[in-house]
C-alpha cells in the first residue's frame, strides 16, 4: 500500500525508522521503507543495519547525486501505488500518523497529501536558536492557513503522494546542487492542477542546525538560485525573494543593498548568532547576499 521513502545524508535515521515500523506494524498493512543514502561519510555502518529489519531496505550510494535525483530514485525502487516522503531528520509527532495517511488514501478524494511540520517549543542552545526561530515563523504554519495557501505551504519533508501522479510530476534533476528543488515541484503540482489535501499530521524536525552550518547552506541555496535564476528554471513568479530584487533592480538601488551586504555583515552576523536572532535581520541578510552576488557576477 505505501512505500516510505528517506533520503539520507550525514544523519542516524534508526530512531525514525523504528517508530515507522511500529505504527506500520499496529495497523498490518502492506509497506516498505526504503533509504538511500547520498554518500554519507556519517553514521554509514549504523544506518546500513536497518536492511536487517522486516520491510526495510537501506541502500548506500557511493557517489552523490543530489537531492531532487535521489528523490526520484526512490520512487523508481518503490514497489507500492502510495510514496510517503519523509526527510531523515524529523519524527512523526503522534503515534497515528501512518493511520491518519493510510485513512486519507482509503477516502480517494486527493491524490497528494502534506502533513506539515513542528519543532519543540523548548528553545535549543544559542548556537541553534536561528534555524530553530525561523522553522517556528517560517515552517510552522497553522493547518487554517495551509489550507488557504496549500501550494505554499507545501514542504517536502513530510508528504504523499500517489505514484502515478509522481510519475508525471518528478523532481527536476537540472536542480543539482543545495535549494528550491522543492518549490519546482510543488509548482509543478499547481501548474498541472492537482490538488493538495492540507492536513494535521505533522512531524518533529529534529535536525536543528547549528547557526554557522545554517547561514553556509543559506548562501549556498541563494547561489543556486541565481545560477537557476539565469537559466530561466526558476523566475520571479516561484520566489518572493526574486520579486523583491526585481524590484530593486527595477528602481537601480541593488547597488545600495550590495553595499549593505559589504558594510554591514558583520552587525548582521552579530544579531543572527546571538541568543534573540530576528527573522527580519535574517531576511534582510539574504536580500542583501543576493544583490551582492549578483552585481559581482559570481
């Protein structure tokens, strides 16, 4: 009935794995769980166990291959008509969440299904406190408001989706390397006009990054976008932060945001790795990295 798909890199996912083969086993349906690993250099030999356990298959690639590719991979290894995507680094708050899916597919109204996704309300250290403080504003989101804004709110870390519709709707394999792989898809999902059933079936997310790593794969993600940006992949209409520096362009002040980016890094560093990091200083700090990056052709 359903096939849960993990991508894996760098991280211990037993725990998850575990939990998932509970809830499965409480409610005997047919499933598997399949991991593919992206040439991790962590938690290798312990993760490659779980191919032990009944209904687990855990494969390890020796090169990687990105994140939108590996997600079509698992689907292509699936056996079942229902794909459950779940990142390796979160837990399913509940011990009904494989039940409430498996309810949802047995109803046959939709065909994709997003459970959203929680974090602890207890802060974690301060060299955490930005990745945390922006999943809290930014990623969870009420289920009233995902229902209004059910493409936007749509992330992968915790969604089904039947298999025949993913088959014409798959990841873009042109999206290599960290970022916006998920928007694409999810765009696509709209502009091929299938509908997405918002739910309250959310799971933890467990994998806070420190602030350093989170900052690093910001830029990393803001780099792509203007490499995707320029190839036409992803335009204005996929990315607020786009429409905005559209419009700085448009009025020739991305100069002046570069500028800021150059001048005033270190007072924003200064605000993003305290103990009361502000989204706002953090949304001004992407803006002006982008403007920066742009005019330096980089």
């Amino acid at each position: 009935m359903i096939s849960v798909l993990i991508p894996v890199y760098n991280y211990n996912v037993k725990s998850l794995v575990e939990e998932l083969l509970s809830q499965f086993n409480s409610i005997a349906i047919e499933f598997e769980i399949i991991c593919i690993d992206d040439a991790s250099s962590l938690y290798v030999e312990k993760n490659e166990k779980l191919s032990k356990l009944k209904n687990v298959d855990f494969i390890n690639l020796k090169n990687n291959i990105g994140r939108s590719k590996i997600r079509n991979l698992l689907a292509e290894k699936s056996n079942y008509d229902w794909l459950l995507f779940l990142d390796a680094d979160v837990m399913p708050k509940t011990n009904t969440f494989i039940k409430n899916y498996t309810d949802c597919i047995r109803e046959g109204v939709f065909n994709v299904f997003c459970g959203g996704i929680c974090y602890e309300e207890s802060k974690p250290p301060n060299d955490r406190l930005l990745r945390w403080a922006y999943g809290k504003k930014r990623e969870e989101i009420s289920l009233n408001t995902r229902k209004e804004y059910p493409y936007r709110y749509f992330l992968g870390a915790n969604f089904l989706i039947s298999k025949n519709t993913f088959s014409t709707t798959k990841f873009n394999e042109q999206i290599i390397k960290y970022g916006y792989e998920d928007i694409l898809f999810f765009n696509d999902l709209k502009n091929n006009d299938v509908k997405v059933n918002q739910l309250k079936n959310e799971v933890y997310h467990l994998g806070i990054e420190n602030t350093d790593v989170f900052l690093f794969k910001t830029r990393q993600a803001l780099d792509n976008l203007k490499s995707l940006n320029s190839q036409g992949i992803i335009t204005e209409k996929h990315i607020k932060i786009l429409r905005i520096y559209t419009r700085v362009k448009t009025y020739s002040i991305d100069w002046l945001f570069a500028m800021l980016y150059k001048c005033f890094n270190g007072i924003f560093l200064y605000n993003l790795k305290g103990r009361y990091p502000s989204i706002f200083v953090f949304d001004i700090y992407k803006l002006t990295y982008f403007c920066n990056i742009n005019r330096c052709r980089i």
